[in-house]
C-alpha cells in the first residue's frame, strides 16, 4: 500500500477527529488502527513522517493543549505500536507495550493538569454533573415519578440528596475513567489493526481465540494494592481510599473481561447441550444478580491468572 494513500486516509481521520470532537475517541480507533496495520508495509522512517504530518495537522486545527491530549491517550501509543509492529513484534508484545505507553500517557496528563491547575477537573466535572442534575431533577418534576417515589416514602430532597452523592462519587473517580478509555481505545486500535492484516493476508497481527486468552498475573498485585489502600483508607484517609477505589475501578472490567474468557473455555468443554443450559443460566443469573455476576466473573479473571484453569482442565 502506497505511503501516499496511508498519509491521506489518516490525515483524513486526524482532520475528521479534530473538527468532530465528540466523536473522538471513535475516529481515534479508526486512525490507529489504519496507521498500526501500514507498518506492515511502510518503512520505519515513513511511519514517522506520516506520524509527524498527523501531529502537524492535529495541532493546526486544535491547538497545543488539545494535542497534548490527544498524543498522550493514544497517539504517542499507536506509534509505538506501529513501530513494534514493523519490528517484527507479536500481537501480545504490542498490547502490551501499548497499554503501558497509554498508561504512563494519561498519567503524564493528569500530572501537568495539576501543576497547572491544582487539580485533575473533578471540581469541573461535579459541576457539570450537577447541572446535569437539576435538568433531572425538573424532568422528575414534571413527570409522574415524583408520585412514585413519594408513595415509598421519599422525597425531592431524598432524591436530590442521592443524586448528588452519585455525581460526587463519579467525578472521584475521573482518573479511573481517564484510565480505562485510554486503555479500551488501545485494545480496540489493536484489534482493528488485526482485522485490517488478515484482509491483506498477513497473519503477523494473529491473536489467540478469546477463550484462550489469560490475563497477566502482575494485575491480579495490581488488584491486591488498590483492594488494600481502599481498606486502609476507610479509615478517613480520603485520598488514600479514592487512589484505591480508582485502581479497582480499573482492574474491575479488565479482570471481568478475562474471567469471561476463563469460563467460555469451561463451557467450551462440555458437551452441546450442557453448554446450552450453562450459557443460559449464566445470562439469567447475570441479569437477576448483576452485583453477584460482576464479584464472580471478576475472581474468576483474579484466580485465572495465578492458577491458569485451562491447563488444570488439560491435566
């Protein structure tokens, strides 16, 4: 594939991405996707050209700030990526190495926001939350749930009162959500990059089925640090509760995603019509017990990781 039309599909992207800000995260998957699968057919120093007239563009339309953001969330990821991935680096390896650039990123932008301002915008996002709010709160008025929850005995300030204490809890937790979509827009940029290869049979981009895959152990550490600071900081130590609350609400979809992965290898042992009856009760179950699901899978994608099921199945 000519480094012109790559150069020009991206660029398009980047220019979409910049003019289009509430779809950003959306045109992001899409331009690292295309920019990953290029290395296989670009050189190293044309990567980087079209990197640096993405960046360029990027900048001319949005500004030094909003760069900044971009190239820390995901842009300096997908180049590194690309770049692994022109070195002859497997699908796992690049994951890997992705996330933590995304990672290390996000924390780079959070930690100039504060120097810069004091704080990571949760002051803001409580804000806007709590505008979001008071539109509810007019819509509850005018609508009959108002009668509803006052036959249960509650009333506008009972309902205005948890409201706000939902809104504060979600602005807390801010970085976990700067985090996780970092890290979801990296997965998804990988992952499209993968489908792009196999249409131009290449398999170097190959991931293993989604059965197969086993979350790393250094993140179940991860999960035993965040459950202990938030244990220790109940304790009316704030900030130390909040860092811990925050890692967990990290580690809680990743270690989720695994444990489903553990289990569909389960079911994919049994017999057809027992994977029927045990796919059905896990989605019935799921959907009457969503809190008791959410702890199950989880431990199950915790104890997965140190233990391996799929070669204690095998032995």
């Amino acid at each position: 594939m000519p480094a012109l039309i790559i150069l020009s599909i991206t660029s398009l992207i980047c220019f979409l991405m910049a003019t289009m800000p509430a779809f950003t995260f959306l045109f992001a998957i899409f331009w690292g996707s295309v920019l990953i699968a290029a290395a296989l057919f670009l050189k190293p120093w044309q990567i980087i050209m079209v990197f640096l007239i993405n960046t360029g563009l990027l900048y001319g339309i949005s500004g030094n700030a909003t760069l900044f953001f971009y190239l820390t969330f995901f842009g300096l990821a997908a180049f590194i990526m690309a770049l692994m991935l022109n070195a002859q680096h497997g699908y796992y390896e690049i994951q890997k190495w992705g996330v933590i650039t995304a990672v290390l990123g996000v924390s780079l932008f959070m930690g100039i926001l504060y120097l810069e301002t004091g704080q990571f915008g949760i002051e803001e996002m409580e804000k806007q939350l709590d505008s979001y709010l008071q539109e509810s709160l007019n819509a509850y008025e005018d609508s009959g749930l108002k009668a509803v929850y006052e036959e249960q005995g509650m009333s506008k300030a009972d309902v205005e009162k948890i409201f706000t204490s939902m809104a504060g809890i979600i602005a807390r937790h801010l970085p976990a959500i700067y985090y996780l979509q970092a890290i979801v827009v990296i997965i998804l940029m990988l992952g499209g990059a993968s489908l792009l290869s196999r249409k131009f049979k290449h398999e170097r981009l190959k991931k293993r089925p989604y059965s197969q895959e086993i979350m790393p152990w250094q993140f179940v550490w991860i999960t035993i640090a965040g459950l202990s600071l938030w244990l220790w900081g109940r304790e009316q130590v704030e900030p130390i509760y909040y860092i811990g609350s925050n890692i967990l609400v990290v580690m809680m979809p990743i270690s989720i995603y695994f444990g489903i992965a553990a289990l569909a290898f389960k079911i994919k042992q049994q017999s057809t019509s027992k994977k029927k009856w045990i796919s059905a009760a896990l989605i019935v179950l799921s959907v009457v017990f969503p809190l008791s699901a959410v702890i199950f899978f989880g431990l199950i994608g915790l104890f997965d990781a140190l233990l391996d099921f799929r070669k204690l199945g095998l032995e």
